[in-house]
C-alpha cells in the first residue's frame, strides 16, 4: 500500500510523520536537529529517500544535512554558501545600499531528475546550485547581479529567495520569488533572469505597479500546467495564464486576501487553497476561525472550509511554506500552524484533523508520497 | 594538548561529549585552536567563525583562565594555561532572550 510522509520544519527542530495511504495513523519521529530552527525540509522527487534540510541558528549560523534513507539517518553536508565575485549592494530600511550578507537558507528545492542536485533559496536574496549532493555550493549570480537588484529591499521578515519552482516540461525554466522584490523567471538555467511582475499592484510601495519591489508570498503551479501560476501576495491572491507575463487578481470572495501559502490539488489544476489571514497588521485568522478557502475555478469563487479546523479562539498564523499537497487520491493536504499543530485533510479539505500537535512554531511542511 | 569546551548544539553536530582535546601544532593561539578543531570536526567549519572573514561569529565568546578573550587578535599567545592543558579554552554561546 502507498504511503505518505510529512517533512515538518519547525523553530526548534525537524520532525516525520509518516502514515499508510489511509491517513488516519501517523507515526512521529523526530525532533531532529532539537533545537535549531529548521527553515525547510524537502525530499528530491528522483530519490524519495533522499531529504536535504536548511538547518540554522542565530549563533551557529547555517548548516546543511542530507539524509539517504527517508530521514532515519543523517549526514552534514556543506555550509559554505559565498556569493559569486564582489556582492555589491541592495537598499536598506532606511534607504541606503547595504552589502549583500548571507543570512540563511530559506528554501531547498532538489532537482526533478537528479537527486544530487538541488537549488537553495536564500536571504540576503539569491539563489544557489550544488550538484554534489549539497556538499558544495554555487551561486547562479544572474538573479542577484540583475539590474534591478540594488532596488530590492528587505520586508520585516527580510530579503529571502523562498520559492523556487522547477519547469517539470521545459528543463530550462525556473520561477522564483523574492521578499520583497517579487517574483522572477529564467528561461535558460539560471544564467539570466527577468521581473514577472505585470499586472501586481502593491499600495505599500511609492509606485504600485513598479517592475520590482512588490512582497511576493508564495508562488504555486500544477506540475502538467506550468504557465498557469498561482500567487499569495501580501494583500491579493493573482493568476497567471501566461507563465507569469501577466498577472490578474482572482480574490473574488475571499473575507481577506491576505496571507501567505497557496497550494493546488495535485490532481484538479483549476483547485487551488489559501488560509487568509486577517491583515498584515494582524496575523491571524479572521474572526478567531482557522479556515482554509478552496476554489474550484482556479479563484474567484472561494468555499470556506472548515470542518474539523478550530472555529473559535484561534489566533495562529500558517506561513508561507507550511502546506503542502500529496498525490493520493483524493488529494490529501496539510498545513502546519505557528501554534504547533499540523493539519491534514485526506479529501481534498472537505474534512480535516489534527495530526500532530504542540509542536513548536510550524516553519515549513512538505509531503512525499511513498509507492 | 589543549581542552576545548564546545556548546551544546556544537558538540551534537559534531558527535561528542564532555569537551574535546587537541593536539595544537605551534604555538597555542586562537587561530591555531580553532584551525584544529575544524580539521577534527569539519562539520564545525563556519559555526564558530566565518568561512571567509575568519571572524569570530558575533553571538560565541572565547573564555580562558577567567578571561574575556572574545576581543583579542586570532594570533595572540593564550594563556600558558591553556596551552599545558591545565585549563580549558571555553567557546561560549551568549545568552540571549527573555
């Protein structure tokens, strides 16, 4: 029977859990790493059984571990993470440029094909390559090095690559997202990179509909549409049609169009979810009700859904890699809260329930599902 | 040899308990303690100092003989102490938090 396995980053640690396809019993293994933060833990999709994790502290800086057997052992792999020739500058809160400085590592994404392979997103905003397992690191310096790069500047949570999505049809394609330059594209391997930003407006910035600057969230794409794109922005949910040369908002009827991750159902490419969150003054739910919305239509149309999710008293954010979909059938998906619990639905977020909770604050969740 | 006493999260990554021993080629500095200890512990190279800069990561302190040595040059002499073995060089994670 096939399985599922959830990859659980969190403020202090990194935890397992793993169920048959059923989902409805789910070990805990973990935690792993006790007491670092864990930005991210993803499996490479060529080896399920190989996981990489960003690993970091604010005394020991940034670490990264692999593991070969699904996460039962681990194995510290390179930490050196340089930026390519002299790193120049970007724009600070107060308006000045500020040197470019490695911070951490906020996303991994392992190539589709080759398990030794795989990206890492980063703050200060770059994006890196190791091709020997994360033993080694190199920078793709076109993405920092374009020209719009000494007009990025830091949101409150910093200036971070922390989506990457691979082009599972067109080998060459990337799209990442930056806060809060917003979202970029390359189309020949990383060497050179353009702003997909037409059509966002951002009221937080002196001009609304500027190339660059915008707070990108999370970017997410059904793996057989890859120019259909879906973005949580700071305040608006938007749609591509075009691999992201055009961008229109479809919040439609959501109670607020604030929030941070967004997922689709692995086998409806016009289902996407969303946790709104009250405001960017306020994190978290509406009204004290922890509700994912559901469209159908690929937005515009939004169902709440709720059943099985605390409808009172509940103040917990989901942030922006904390859900995750796998590709049973009916769609299982889950999203992890800053209050410890993940939740998961096995149909499609008609029902859901707790699988784990008081864990410490949820950063990241993944899902692999196991043959 | 020289004792190293390593915090917690350090002595976990890199798969030890108690502190640590060292055989130090040269004179005993800091440098050159450090230098040991990443060839011992490889995954420990850029969680006590930078990769590049070679500095001090701003949240570690180097305690020694009831000293604060966190500001001295990387090549200053440690204490005779130290370098005999007869007390340990402390690498200290600073207090943080409420």
């Amino acid at each position: 029977m096939s399985g599922v396995r959830v990859l659980v980053g969190t403020r202090k640690g990194a935890f397992i859990l793993t169920s048959d396809g059923k989902r409805e019993r789910w070990d805990v293994s973990g935690p792993h790493f006790g007491g670092w933060e864990i930005y991210h833990v993803k499996g490479s999709p060529a080896d399920q059984n190989r996981l990489y994790v960003s690993q970091s502290s604010g005394w020991f800086g940034q670490m990264i571990q692999r593991s070969a057997d699904g996460g039962k052992t681990w194995e510290t792999a390179g930490n050196e993470f340089k930026y390519d020739g002299i790193p120049g500058t970007h724009q600070w809160y107060d308006g000045t440029q500020h040197p470019w400085e490695f911070k951490r590592v906020w996303h991994l994404e392992p190539s589709l094909t080759d398990p030794d392979t795989v990206y890492a997103g980063v703050e200060d905003a770059a994006l890196f390559r190791s091709t020997d397992a994360g033993k080694s690191w190199q920078e793709l310096p076109g993405l920092r090095c374009h020209e719009s790069g000494p007009r990025w500047a830091p949101g409150a949570g910093g200036m971070a690559v922390h989506t990457v999505l691979l082009d599972r049809m067109n080998p060459g394609r990337m799209f990442i997202a930056i806060s809060s330059a917003g979202a970029f594209r390359t189309d020949d391997g990383g060497t050179t990179w353009r702003p997909i930003n037409r059509g966002l407006r951002s009221d937080y910035i002196p001009d609304p509909n500027a190339e660059v600057g915008h707070c990108v969230h999370r970017i997410a794409m059904h793996p057989s549409r890859p120019n259909v794109l879906f973005m949580q922005k700071h305040w608006d949910v938007m749609r591509s049609n075009d691999a992201g040369e055009s961008w229109h908002e479809v919040s439609g009827n959501l109670p607020t169009d604030f929030g941070f991750p967004i997922e689709v159902h692995s086998h409806e490419p016009e289902t996407i979810y969303v946790v709104p969150i009250k405001s960017d003054s306020e994190h978290y739910p509406p009204d004290g009700k922890l509700r994912v919305y559901r469209s159908r239509t690929g937005g515009n149309e939004w169902e709440a859904l709720c059943n099985g999710l605390p409808q009172q008293d509940c103040y917990v954010n989901v942030l922006r890699e904390a859900s995750a979909v796998d590709s049973l059938d009916p769609c299982g998906v889950y999203f992890g809260t800053t209050g410890g619990q993940v939740y998961a639905s096995s149909n499609a977020g008609d029902a859901w329930a707790p699988i784990v909770r008081d864990l410490p604050a949820v950063l990241s969740v993944e899902v692999q599902t196991l043959p | 040899m020289i004792r190293v006493v390593i915090p917690f999260h350090l002595r976990t990554l890199a798969g030890v308990t108690g502190h640590v021993e060292l055989r130090v080629e040269g004179p005993a500095t800091q440098r050159s303690v450090l230098d040991a200890i990443e060839a011992t512990y490889p995954m420990l190279r850029g969680t006590i100092r930078d990769h590049t800069t070679q500095l001090r990561r701003p949240f570690l302190r180097f305690f020694a003989c009831e000293q604060d040595l966190s500001h001295e040059s990387p090549d200053a002499m440690l204490p005779d102490a130290v370098a005999s073995g007869a007390e340990p060089f402390l690498i200290v994670g600073g207090i943080a938090g409420g």
